[in-house]
C-alpha cells in the first residue's frame, strides 16, 4: 500500500487551462503539505493543513487553491495556468511533534505549454 | 526566520570514496535536523534524522550527528556506491512544526 499518493503523476496542457492534482494519505497524519520543486530541484512548501485547516500559505498566486475534505486529502487547484508553473509537484504529510519527519508522494509532474 | 544552507552541487565520486556534504542551520530554539534523499524520478524519503543536541543519526553506512555548538548537520559515509548516486536534502523541523530545506545536492558516483 503506497502510504501517500498523488494523482496524475504526469500532467501536459495548455496555457490557460485549469487543472488538479489529488493527494491521499493512509498513514493518519494530522498535517499535509503541497510542495513545489523546480528544474534546478529547489523545493519550496506552498501550503500546509492540520487537520483540514490551513496553516501554512507561503508567498503563492490566487491561483493556486488547496481543498482537504478531510483529513487524509489534500488536493490542488490551479486556474489559468502559466508557463512558469511547470515543475513537479509533491504532496506530503507528517504525524504531530517536532521529530516527525515528511513522508512524501512520488510527485505530479505538471507541464505548461 | 529560520534556513539551512549546505554545500553547493554537483558531486561527483568514484566508486568507494568517502562521502561529505555540509549542512549548517539557523535556527531559534531547538529544531529537529533531517538528510532526505530523492533518487530520479521520485520522491523524498527520509535518510535519517537526529532530534537533539549530539544525537547521530545513521542509515544504509550514512551517518550525521548533530552539532549545536556549530549548527551543523553534515552528512557522512565511508564508501559511496554507484546507487547512492541522487539528491541529498539537508532539512530542520521547528519547535512550531515548520519544515525548511536546503536547496539540494546532486550527487553522482561513479563506477
């Protein structure tokens, strides 16, 4: 059983057009995480949810919507898209405390043409 | 705010060399430190961590202890193989629950 998974894994469209990208998790994690990594790998955290409750939203365009109907999903939005969002994109989550590490998905990688 | 900045890329080894990549944080209060490692096409994984001050984390022949006095969380391993070869991710979790990454390194080890 894949503990987090995302889907699509593979994603090419047009400027313009809109698009989602769902994330589940079966580990019973409290927090997800949206990520974005680009082509040189840095990776950048766009959003966090506790317990389907925003807690994190980093320096991201309107465009980018996150939705958690519960606490196991976490999906993404993304309207009107533009050349420069092409990247991959990572779900994840962690149980509660500091010690707790990331547990990621293998990634949506999303093409703007 | 809080950042963790490690050695720049690429890496390149022959087979069985030995293996250093600096991580140093800043930090307030005490974080929780983190090697995360994504071979191609896929995810992060987490390598190992160490949750306080002189703790070693360790896993697969790499090892990294944690130094407050010098912020640094350098990662280690005696004799690198060919599939050690990806992208190696220094990372703190803060007393807030907040992650940070460094910005990667690539390594590639030969045969």
């Amino acid at each position: 059983d894949t503990a987090v998974s995302q889907t699509p894994k593979y994603l090419v469209t047009q400027m313009g057009n809109d698009k989602s990208i769902k994330c589940e998790q079966n580990l019973g994690h409290d927090t997800m995480y949206w990520y974005k990594q680009d082509s040189k790998k840095f990776l950048k955290i766009m959003f966090s949810y506790n317990n389907k409750e925003l807690i994190i939203n980093e320096t991201v365009p309107n465009r980018f919507s996150p939705k958690s109907p519960d606490k196991a999903h976490l999906n993404l939005h993304i309207n009107s898209l533009e050349l420069g969002d092409s990247a991959v994109y990572f779900c994840a989550s962690s149980p509660g405390g500091m010690g707790g590490e990331l547990f990621f998905g293998e990634g949506s990688r999303l093409t703007v043409l | 705010g809080n950042s963790v900045t490690q050695m720049e890329g690429p890496v390149t080894l022959s087979e069985e060399a030995f293996l250093t990549i600096n991580c140093t944080y800043t930090a307030t209060g005490y974080p929780s430190l983190f090697w995360y490692v994504q071979y191609p096409g896929e995810g992060l994984q987490l390598l190992l961590k160490a949750t306080k001050a002189d703790d070693k984390g360790s896993n697969k022949g790499f090892e990294a202890t944690y130094r407050k006095e010098t912020t640094s969380f350098h990662l280690e391993k005696g004799s690198v193989q060919v599939s050690d070869s990806a992208v190696y991710f220094c990372a703190l979790r803060s007393n807030a629950g907040k992650s940070t990454f460094g910005d990667g390194t690539t390594l590639t080890v030969k045969p």
